[in-house]
C-alpha cells in the first residue's frame, strides 16, 4: 500500500512538472509575440513622424512590407486567437454588452480626433 501511494505521489509530481512546463513555454512564446507585435507598431510610429523628405523607402512599399509582416504574425499567433474580457478590437454583433450598441455610443471621441 505504501509502494502504491509513492508511485501515486511520484506520478503526480511529475504531471505537475510537466504542467508547468507546458504552462512556461506557452507564457514565453505569448511574450515573444507580444513583442514582435509591439517592434512592429514602433516601426510604423518611427515612419509616420520621419519628415516625408528622410524617408528612405516608398509608402506605398513600407506599407506592402508591413502589412505582409503583420500578416504572418497574426497567422502564427496565439495571442489573437484567445478571447480577451477587454479587447474592444473585437466587435461581437451577437453580443448585447458592446459599447458600440448603447445610446452613448455618439459620444466617444474618434480616435483621429485623439492623435492630432
């Protein structure tokens, strides 16, 4: 009985560890992908406010570039597959708790009219 509960307790102390693990490598592949996400949006930054004059490389071009990268990241992405509680990038018709449903909706600011 004793033999029984060890091998119990061995058995469960490694699925834990591999649990964790797991749980680890998902944690620094999101991060990974956070920050593809994040140097990609401070590269369109960093061109947007260069003088139209210093800029290297066609706009047309830039954004053929950008967009095919940010394609692949999307596709590869866990990040964007996974439902967030706060994400109002992500409109749900279907869903009655849409800001964009309720009356107040005309009051929110354009977000152009926040950048200039």
């Amino acid at each position: 009985m004793i033999i029984f509960n060890i091998l119990i307790l061995f058995s469960y102390i490694s699925n834990t560890a591999k649990c964790v693990v797991k749980d680890n490598n998902e944690i620094i592949k999101n991060n990974n992908e956070s920050k593809e996400f994040y140097t990609l949006s401070i590269s369109i930054y960093k061109y947007l406010h260069l003088p139209k004059t210093k800029r290297e490389i066609n706009e047309k071009d830039y954004l053929n570039k950008v967009y095919s990268q940010y394609i692949k990241l999307c596709d590869n992405s866990q990040l964007l597959k996974q439902r967030f509680k706060n994400d109002h990038l992500v409109f749900d018709a279907n869903s009655d708790s849409n800001d964009f449903n309720s009356d107040n909706s005309n009051d929110i600011e354009s977000p152009v009219k926040l950048l200039t």
